[in-house]
C-alpha cells in the first residue's frame, strides 16, 4: 500500500511544476528570439534584409563571412578600435568598481564606527537613483576638471557602482563569521592578513557577481560615453555603432548599405559577454558548494 501511494504521489509531482515550466518555456523563447534574429540577419546583405523574406530565417545566401570581413575593414577598421575602447572601459572600470565594492563592503559589513548608519543610509539611496540622471552633471564636473573626451571620461564614473557595495556587505554580512575572523586574530593575523586570507577567499561569489554586472553594465554603458566623448577613435562599440545607425538612416553612407554590417556588428559585440559569463559560471558553482557544505 505505501509503495503505491510513493508511486502515485512521484506521477502527481511533476504535474505541480507544469505551469512553472510553461511560463520559464516562454520565458527562455521570449529572450532567445531577438538574439536569434540577430545571428540570421547578420548572414545577410542588403536585398536579404530588406528583399521581404522571413525575419527569423536564413537567406539563399548565407554571408557571414563577407560582412565580417566588411565589418573590420569599413571606415579604415574603426570597429576593431571602438571594440579594444570598450574591453578597456569595461575591464578598468569593472575591475576597479569591484574592488572598492570588496572593500566598502566589507567595511560596512564587519567595523563599526561613526556615521556608519548615515553612510549606509546614503548608499542605499544612490542605489536608487537612475545612472542617466547624473550623467549632465558629472559632465558639467569633468568639463571643468579638462577630463572630457579622454578615456578617464568614461572610466572614473565606472568605478562607482552603489548596488555592487550594497550586494557585497549583504553577503559578507551573512557569508564571513565573525568567529572566524576572531580566531584569526588571537592566532595574531592583523586585519589586512585577515581580510586577504580569510574573508577574501569566502568572498569571491559576490565578487564574481559584482565583476560580472560592472563588466557588463560598463560595456553596454551608451548614455555617458556618448555626452562625454566627441572623438571618434575613444568611442565604445555602443557610441560606434549608434553613429553608424544614424548614418544608415539618413542615407548618407556613400553607396554602401551600413545596416549588414551594424547587425554583424551587433553581434559580435555580444560575444565578449557571453565567454565571460561562460568563463565565470564556474565560480558561482564553487560558491554554492561551499555554502552547501556549511
């Protein structure tokens, strides 16, 4: 009897997850379509693009190669120069933001001390505060500081990244015990050994994720480098390509159609990001092991 009551209530389980399944289903379909649409686009020229065909399928002519090799060649190879400024800009100001959200963090997480509560308060208020709402004055600041249209531009408020502190001093808050930081020091560790040997190491989860969402909010980062940067060899591959687009709106790309090779452009500017994310998943997998085993 109960091995017939086991059996009918496994059949039964699955059939609670249905709906859940269904809805993430469509989902991964709703988020996968337009990058789907930009692989099968960027195989096309022009009259592909445009001859009416279907939007979510290849062409006859499947040209991926040509509009790679115009995509790198167009313009004197701009492209290969606004994607080498966008590494720069994303890995500067990604590693750089981390490390000071390591290390406000775990400030605020683990020491006491005054205005402390009106500090953290601060922080959760720029938390809320949308990023394209201080871009006009960190422009009228840098303007007269001379720091327009340099690389420092784009750089220097990247390393500011509020919710990446917020994230940080939640988890060490729950992740690091002070127990153990305590033992550390009465084996007569001083807090820098402490921080880099024993808090450091537990820490690196969130630090995988705060790097992650700097690098990538940095790369994808159009309204500040477009208000800040008027030359066209500091451009990222956003400001770049944004440009081309209004060229190819207004018609004015001299006989050559512009809309292959910003599609193409499009996305190979995706797949930095993706081999990070693939490069760094693997951290969030030793993360959750080690929380496991706790």
């Amino acid at each position: 009897m109960t091995v017939t009551i086991d059996a009918a209530s496994r059949r039964r389980r699955p059939q609670r997850h249905l709906p859940l399944q269904i809805l993430l289903g469509f989902l991964l379909v709703y988020f996968l379509i337009p990058f789907w649409w930009v692989v099968v686009n960027s195989s096309k020229d022009a009259a592909g693009l445009f001859g009416g065909g279907n939007a979510l399928w290849f062409a006859e002519d499947v040209d991926f190669i040509g509009n790679l090799q115009e995509l790198f060649t167009y313009s004197g190879g701009i492209y290969t120069r606004w994607l080498l400024n966008s590494t720069l800009y994303a890995v500067v100001g990604g590693v750089g933001a981390t490390a000071l959200a390591v290390l406000a963090g775990y400030g605020f997480a683990k020491y006491r001390f005054a205005g402390r509560r009106f500090s953290f308060a601060v922080l959760l208020g720029a938390v809320m505060v949308p990023a394209t709402a201080l871009v006009i004055p960190t422009f009228i600041m840098f303007s007269r500081l001379g720091l327009t249209n340099t690389i420092w531009a784009v750089i220097l408020p990247s390393l500011l990244n509020p919710f990446g502190v917020y994230l940080m001093h939640v988890y060490v808050r729950d992740a690091v015990p002070d127990e153990l930081l305590d033992a550390a020091r009465v084996d007569g560790a001083g807090e820098l050994r402490s921080f880099l040997q024993v808090a450091l190491p537990m820490m690196r989860p969130a630090m995988v994720t705060v790097l992650l969402l700097s690098v990538v909010a940095t790369w994808n980062n159009y309204f500040l480098p477009l208000a800040m940067l008027s030359d066209n060899d500091l451009y990222p591959v956003t400001v770049g390509i944004g440009q081309w687009q209004g060229i190819a709106s207004a018609n004015n790309s001299g006989g050559t159609s512009l809309w292959s090779i910003i599609i193409m452009g499009s996305l190979v500017s995706v797949i930095p990001l993706i081999i990070a994310f693939l490069t760094l998943q693997r951290h969030w997998r030793g993360g959750l092991a080690i929380g496991s085993l706790k």
